[in-house]
C-alpha cells in the first residue's frame, strides 16, 4: 500500500498560509452562483464514524479551491452534504433530491453497495460520480470506455483482491516491523453477500486457487456469508457458527489456514471474535486475512469490548495507501490543524475526490455533467498535460486550466490518472491492531506495491 509514490498536491491551512500561484478570479461587481457538489457520505447508520472522517477531507478541499478564488469564472464551490445513513436505497433517494438541487457532480459514497445506487441515478442524470472508497470491481463494468460517469481515487478490488491472494499464496516476514504472515496452501473465505464482498472474493479466487504455495497446491476449502447486506447481531453469530462447522470438516490441520472475511466494521470484528474461542481449542494452525473495509472505529469497538485478545497477533488487513510524499505530509498536517485528529483511511482518497472534481469544472468551464465528466480525463493526466506533483496550490493549477493547457494531477492519494472505464492504479499498507496502554489501535506496518502483486 505505501509507496515512494510521486508527490502530491500540497495542501496547507490557507486560513494561516499564503496562497502560491495565480488567482483565476475576474474582476466581478455582483457575487456569482455557486457550484454545488452534491456530497453523499454517512453521518448515521453502520459507517457513521467513517463517513464523518471522510466529510472533513472533502471540506479541506472545499476551503482550499474557496479560498484560491473559486472554480472556472470565480465561482465559489458550494457542498450539498446528505446522510445516506449508510444504506443503498436512501444513498439512491437522495442522489434523486440533489438533482433537484442542480449539482453539477456527485462525491461520496464510502461503500460500492451506495455507489451502485446512487450510480443509476447519475447515469440517467448524466452527471459524474466520483468515490473515495467504493472499491467493487461491479462498479467499472458499468461504464463505457471514454464515456462513463463513475470515477474513484482508490484502486478497485481487482487490486485488492490480487494483493490478498498475493500474501495468501507467499506470507509475509518483515525483519523491520516484525509483522510474520505465513504462507497458505488452504483458505477459507467468508464475504458480504453484496457486491463489494462478492466481488472481492471472486477476484482473490481468480488469483489464489489452484496455484502453488510451496509444495502445495492452494485450495479454497471453505466459504461463508451472511444472510443479508445488514445483519444484526444474532445473524452474525449464527453465520460464525456456521462458517465454523464447514472450517473444522474441511480444513487440513497439518497445512496453515488463512481465514479470509471481507465485511465492514463491527460485523468484521463480531465474526472473528465468535470464530476464535472456537478455533482456539482445535488443533488448526490459522490466521485472520481481511480487506479495507473493516479498517473503521467499530471493528476497534467491538474488539475492545467483545473480542479476546489473543487474536490480535493473528490478524492482518490491507487498505489503499497514500503517496508517501511532503504533499502527503503537508496535507496530513493541515489536516490536523483544521480538525484536531490525524487523517484516517481514505481520507486522502476523499479530499483527492473534491479536488479533482472541482478541477474538472474549471477545465470543461461548465457546470454540465458531461462536460465535467470528460474534463475529469483531462485533468487527471490521461492525455499527459502539464504535470503538478508537488507545491502546487488550486490556483495555479487552475490558472493553467484556464490557458487551455491539459494536466496531470496528482494528489496526495497519489497518481490519480483515469483509466478508460475512470479507475486509478494504487498501493495497499498491511495493518494490524494493537494495544497502546489499554486501547485498541490500527497500526500500519508494511507498505506493499502493485508492482510487487500486479506486474506490469
């Protein structure tokens, strides 16, 4: 996930720093109508503490392009904030609202169960969709090449997928963090039944089963779900249940056995914490794989309450990394100086996701959703343009907009060039959790490159 990757955008706290580069504001009697984003993101529900993180990055974003004159003709960008409350059916009803609101783009959601929702709406609107986090390799498909209206800052799970096959089939043992992951000729995996763990199970697959690891042949021996996208506790506890019986009259115990789980927070961490008092006492040599999505407050919450503590040894996860860069750094920084906290996972990805949008409606110079859509191409670099890795404030970027050159933005998520079907290349960092004086953290650990997993 980390990566000496090219420096970023740098973003500082323009409320205590001076603004570098052009202002591409005219000269203007009468204030102008601002641009609306339309800003999908959880303040309730399932992921509400994930999507509040998630909002602060994208009002960073939406204070520096303000604060450097506002986009195109000097308009200032106006954030239309939702509660999508975590849930597809209302992330879809209220994309219909903001329509009705003229936003010129939609940001957010975080899960691709949202974003597929919320993407039918955008097409028949025909308005872009960019994400910070919704990571289904569903969502893609849904484009056509050149000319789709969904985008995302992170890469998608044909990415992750492969990078959680890669530390299944080779382990892990990194001297420096002392994290140790050992190779697995036998898995077993459970998924979310929608179309983020679907997706990502069927990717792992493609790209785990039937190849050597060591001696041995890798074998899926075991699978699992729940029985709907929001279980409750009772069903997670009955599908743990479950998925022990089908683990314990499969699996091998003289191979190690990686158990695979791609859910969301406390439905991770609920799982995991009913398999292991059960695992614990059998005579399986095991340990716990899972993906970005259990990367949030309440996987820590139910841990730090309902979960021993033995398995925290046992487990490692993968997240979309950011460019290890000053700009990283430097937003990293004004991050904190805005909201008091660290930035958390995705939330480069989510400020990357407002910057460029607001970048794209400087390029097209209109608030139409296809010209924004096409100009999101163009100012991610796809057809080359004048680079701005690091250094660069909105306003010079824009400025050159405004000349007609192209550019090639890259953010503090790192290289953000658009695809054909509007998907970006990434890094992941293996994380564990740990303990600091009686609270559970995330801990990153060992950055891993998509070159090392996905060789060009």
């Amino acid at each position: 996930m980390r990566s000496s990757i090219k420096s970023a955008v740098v973003v500082v706290v323009l409320t205590s720093f001076n603004i570098g580069g052009a202002s591409c504001v005219p000269a203007r009697e009468a204030a102008l109508e601002p641009v609306k984003i339309g800003v999908l993101a959880s303040s309730s529900g399932a992921l509400a503490s994930f999507g509040t993180e998630l909002q602060k990055a994208v009002r960073l974003a939406q204070e520096q392009v303000n604060a450097a004159g506002g986009v195109f003709d000097g308009r200032p960008l106006e954030l239309v904030v939702v509660d999508t409350g975590s849930d597809p059916a209302t992330a879809a009803s209220l994309a219909t609202d903001l329509i009705d609101e003229d936003v010129t783009a939609f940001v957010g959601p975080e899960t691709s169960g949202q974003a597929d929702a919320v993407l039918d709406v955008a097409i028949a609107a025909e308005i872009p969709l960019v994400s910070c986090c919704a990571t289904s390799t569903d969502l893609a498909a849904r484009n056509s090449a050149e000319s789709g209206f969904f985008f995302r800052t992170a890469p998608s799970d044909v990415l992750q997928g492969k990078a959680l096959a890669f530390i299944a089939k080779n382990g892990i043992d990194d001297v420096d963090t002392g994290l140790a992951f050992p190779a697995c000729p036998q898995v077993a995996f459970f998924a979310r039944p929608d179309s983020y763990g679907q997706g990502f199970q069927s990717e792992f697959v493609n790209n785990y089963e039937g190849q050597s690891v060591g001696a041995d042949i890798a074998d899926v021996i075991a699978t699992g779900s729940f029985p709907n996208e929001d279980p409750n506790q009772g069903e997670v506890d009955d599908a743990a249940a479950a998925f022990v019986t089908a683990i314990t009259a499969s699996a091998d115990p003289s191979e190690e056995l990686c158990i695979v789980f791609v859910t969301f927070g406390f439905e991770g961490a609920r799982l995991v914490g009913q398999l292991e008092p059960a695992l614990i006492t059998s005579a399986l040599s095991y340990h716990y794989l899972t993906g970005d999505g259990a990367q949030e407050a309440a996987f820590l919450q139910e841990l730090q309450t309902n979960a021993p503590r033995s398995l925290q040894a046992k487990l490692v996860g993968t997240v979309p990394f950011h460019a290890l860069s000053p700009a990283f750094d430097q937003f990293s920084t004004a991050f904190f100086a805005r909201h008091g906290a660290s930035p958390s996972s995705y939330c480069a990805q989510a400020f990357d996701s407002m910057f460029i949008t607001a970048l794209a409606v400087s390029k097209a110079r209109s608030t139409i959703g296809k010209d924004v859509r096409n100009a999101l191409f163009a100012v991610s670099g796809r057809s080359g343009g004048v680079r701005f890795d690091g250094g660069n404030f909105f306003g010079e970027i824009a400025a050159r907009l405004l000349e007609g050159d192209d550019v090639d933005y890259i953010g503090p998520s790192g290289d953000l060039t658009f695809d054909a079907v509007g998907d970006v290349q990434g890094d992941y960092v293996l994380w564990q959790v740990a303990d600091v004086g009686g609270s559970l953290e995330f801990q990153d650990k060992v950055p891993l490159l998509v070159s090392t997993f996905n060789p060009l």
